[in-house]
C-alpha cells in the first residue's frame, strides 16, 4: 500500500453523489432514535444489529435497511440522522454531497413528509454555513413499489419541490426495469426536475439503455454492469454520462468478489465518468474515505485515477457551471500542491 497515494485520496476534495441518507444511520444511533421513540427493536444490542449486516444480495440488505428505518418518525429524527453523515463526510473533505432519500419509506408508516423534508433539509442548510458543505436532495421512488404509488408520492411532495432538485429511483432492481416508471419520470421532467436512476448493478447492462432511453436519466446509479454490452459504453463514454460507483457496497452485495475483483480500472481505462461513493455507509462498511482507501488498496489505481474520480465528482454534479469550475479549480490546485 503506498501511504503518500493513501494520504493524497483522503485529503482530497470530493463530491459524494449516491449516498442514501437512510443507509447512514449507525446502530448506535438506531438505537438512541428508539429509546427517544419507544419503538422496539428485533435486536437486543448494537451488536446484535451490527452483526446482522451480512448480506448475501440487495434484498437481504433492504430487508435490514427497512428495519432500521422504522426509528426515524419526528423532524428531529431525520435531521440528527443527517447531521451526523454530515460530519462524516466534512471529515472526509466532502465539499458537496447530492443526497438520496426514500419519502415510501416513512409515508408508509403514517409519518408525515413535513417531518421527512424539515429535518433533512435543516440539516443541509446548517452544514452549508457551519461545514461548508454545499448540498442538494434528490427523492427517489422505491421500485418494488407500483408506478401508482410513485405517482401519490410525487403529489405529496409537490409542495415541497423547492427542496429537490431531482429524482432518482432505487430498491430492488432484480425484475423492476426502469420502463415500469416511464410515466412518473416523464411527468418529473415536466417539472423541471434532474433525472437520476439505479441501474446495472444486479440487473442487466439493458436496464442501463432502458433508464437512459424511457427515462432520459442524466446519470447512471452504479451502472458497473457496463462493460458487458461494449456498444453501450461506447455511448456512455460518448454523451459523458456519468455512473456514481460504490464499491464497498458492491462487494458486501456480492456484486464482486472481493475489492481486488472490482472493475473501477476499467471503467476508468475505457473513459468512463465513473466516481466513488458511498451509497449506505453505515450497513456497507465506510463512509467516503473508507471507500477511496478500500479501492486505493486493492486495485491498480494511481494519482491519476485519483485526479480523475475528483474531477469526475465534480463535473457530474447537479451544479451550475461556475460553482463547478471553483470546485475543479480546487481539486487542480490540491493535485499542485501535494
């Protein structure tokens, strides 16, 4: 391991664009949130809960995921759980962070959106002036759930849009291609909002041409699956379509093997805007600086591939194009002086 390569990706500055807010919640904090709540718990310690995080594919996962879920049910709730990603990713030289949540999640246990967007949002606001941090939020629709309900959803949340600046679309990919949402998509782009799915993770490289051609998404959630289908990166490489990569979750996913499987080089070799992120930190074993070191570690990846993930970051981000170019101008400046 080449701790000055270790140091330079830690220290560096980064954006985080996969990273569902609900998938950050520590079981310490799980089980602070359930005292506070009086909601009992399956597990008798944070041990016990911890210990249940061995997953054998996405579904065990979200069977766990959902559980957790449960404790969040106040404002205060939502914004301690987001307030404390937020420190982690400050820690980790996170500048801007484009964050995922599941309103199905909550609406489905009668709590109020009011709650879900106050906390969230409040968190957001306090880390732009207190962390520097700046942020935007993106409402994912669950795809286990029905086009109808992705539908109630997004009426809901009408009077909360200035909040979002997009939408995304998560859950269980195996046998929910993107086309089951095309209605719901279309009727997002008509207001205005950015376009992001998950695709080509477990599912097939088609649901990656599905999501970009039904959808007309920006941005490609995972996407790893790319290089089965060379005629689709060769589109990908040619539209710059970016795909927010999040290996230490395809490995505990058992998307690859081990981090040293992980095909990150050759997404990065064949011109891809792949980054890395960290899509549920608390149950896939890392935060930001977890993920660039796992991958530093294991794979063929050099200063390079560094400045090029922090590029990328930047550049995929739902930013306007000057906010863009003073965090490119950043990351080409620390490249200078370390």
């Amino acid at each position: 391991m080449n701790a000055s390569l270790i140091d330079l990706v830690k220290g560096m500055p980064k954006a985080e664009l996969h990273i569902h807010i609900e998938g950050s919640l520590e079981p310490e904090l799980i089980f602070k949130l359930a005292e506070r709540n009086q909601v009992k718990l399956a597990y008798p310690s944070v041990e016990a809960l911890r210990a249940a995080y061995a997953f054998t594919d996405l579904q065990s996962f979200l069977d766990i995921y959902y559980a957790g879920a449960s404790v969040l049910l106040q404002e205060q709730d939502f914004f301690d759980m987001t307030w404390a990603y937020l420190l982690r990713a400050k820690a980790d030289n996170v500048r801007h962070v484009e964050m995922f949540f599941d309103p199905q999640t909550h609406t489905a246990r009668g709590v109020p959106l009011a709650a879900v967007f106050g906390g969230i949002d409040r968190a957001l606001q306090q880390a732009r002036t207190e962390l520097g941090i700046s942020s935007a939020l993106i409402m994912c629709f669950l795809r286990h759930l029905s086009e109808k309900e992705a539908f109630e959803v997004l009426e809901q949340a009408l009077p909360y849009c200035d909040k979002i600046i997009g939408v995304g679309l998560d859950s269980s990919e195996r046998g929910h291609p993107p086309e089951k949402f095309e209605h719901v998509f279309a009727r997002c782009r008509e207001l205005g909002l950015r376009l992001v799915a998950h695709a080509g993770e477990e599912g097939p490289p088609a649901y990656i041409s599905a999501a970009l051609d039904l959808l007309h998404v920006e941005r490609i959630d995972h996407g790893v699956r790319c290089l089965e289908d060379p005629a689709l990166v060769q589109r990908l490489v040619r539209d710059k379509i970016p795909l927010t990569v999040c290996p230490l979750s395809n490995i505990k996913l058992c998307v690859f093997g081990q981090m040293s499987d992980h095909n990150l080089p050759a997404l990065l070799n064949a011109g891809l805007k792949a980054m890395i992120n960290s899509d549920d930190p608390a149950y896939f074993g890392g935060y930001m600086n977890d993920n660039f070191v796992a991958c530093f570690s294991a794979l063929p990846l050099g200063r390079e591939h560094a400045l090029q993930l922090a590029r990328n970051s930047f550049e995929a981000a739902f930013l306007d194009a000057p906010q863009k170019q003073r965090y490119v101008d950043e990351v080409e400046t620390y490249f200078k002086n370390h």
